[in-house]
C-alpha cells in the first residue's frame, strides 16, 4: 500500500564510459536505457528525484541535483517531472572526470532523505554507480558504514539500493553498507542481465 519516495544518484565518472560488453553499450548508456524503462512502473503518486555524482561538480559537492524529487505527475515548467526524468537521464554522459565521490555522495543523499522524509512512503536513495569510489578527500567506506549504522538507528528510515557495475574487491562493503539501511546492493556480472537486476532492485 505504500507509494515510494527515490532519490535516484547516477555516476557520470569516466569510469562510465568502459563498455559493458565488447563493441556494445558503454556502463552509463545500459544503466541509462534500463533505468528509463523501470520509470514506467512507477505510478504517479511516486517521488523521485536524480541527481548525478563524481567529483567536484557544484561548488566543491561532489554532486548536482538535477531534477528536484516530487510526484511523477507534477508539473516542471510545461512538461511533468517523469517527462523531464525520461529526458534528463536519456542525455546523461560519463562526463564528470576520473573520480567518483561515491561514499560521501551516498552520505548526502541519505541526510537529505531524512531531512525530507515523508511519511506513509518508502524512502529510498537508489545509486547507479560503477562501484567505484577514488576521490581524494572523500570519506572511506568504513565511515560511512559507521555513520549510516547510526543515523538509520533513527526513527526516518531510508533504504540504500546499489546497482553497479563492480568488479572490485569493495562490492561486499558496499553490500554491508545497502544492509545495513534495511537495502540491498546487486552487482551486474552480466550486462544481458541489467534488465533483470534493475527490476529486482525496484521490487525490493
């Protein structure tokens, strides 16, 4: 019975851009299409906003907000925000540099879902990412393991969902980090898969 409430985080990192299969699709352009596709489960009464991430790409944040998270029938100038979600992430690029702040934006995004939460949904921050996290300066995987240990401890429950790309020694953190949010996090092996991981993702 309950609606959910997405904040959607996608890596644009030039880590994006290695394709996902030989002479196929690059990383962004399979997450892209698939996640354009999964748009249309969502009913109207859903919230979802996206923002996209690497490093140092609004004013020192490693992050920028690219459509503001409200109901998918909403208005957004002369289009609704599920038309503008469909042509926002259609024109996404793996143009933000080498580095990827994942674990400080992955912070951001969860504080920011807490601020704004909404009763009566299923908040969420859903991360399409590489898996990978090299941005100087960024905080580890640990602390932000140890930061969202406490703040889901709070009565605003936010799940994190990772879908990504990583064939790093890091993807079991990352997993223990979506668990410990009441998430989950799925690594795509197979990019012939992504439909099907993608879906599972949007189930949980």
């Amino acid at each position: 019975a309950l609606s959910s409430r997405d904040l959607t985080l996608v890596d644009i990192s030039s880590g994006m851009g290695k394709p996902a299969s030989a002479g196929g699709l690059t990383f962004e352009q399979v997450l892209t299409q698939t996640a354009s596709l999964g748009l249309a489960l969502f009913p109207d009464t859903a919230n979802i906003g996206l923002w996209e991430f690497s490093d140092d790409l609004d004013r020192g944040l490693p992050y920028k907000e690219l459509v503001p998270i409200g109901p998918l029938s909403e208005g957004l100038g002369v289009i609704s925000r599920r038309a503008e979600l469909q042509r926002v992430s259609s024109a996404l690029t793996p143009s933000g540099g080498p580095h990827a702040a994942l674990y400080g934006s992955i912070l951001d995004a969860y504080k920011y879902m807490q601020k704004n939460y909404k009763p009566g949904f299923a908040n969420n921050v859903i991360v399409l990412a590489s898996g990978v996290d090299n941005a100087p300066g960024d905080i580890t995987g640990q602390q932000l393991l140890a930061q969202l240990t406490k703040l889901s401890a709070g009565p605003h429950k936010v799940a994190v969902i990772v879908i990504a790309f990583s064939p790093y020694d890091d993807f079991p953190l990352l997993k223990k980090i979506s668990l410990t949010t009441g998430g989950q996090a799925y690594q795509i092996r197979n990019p012939a898969r992504v439909a099907q991981v993608f879906y599972q993702a949007i189930a949980h």
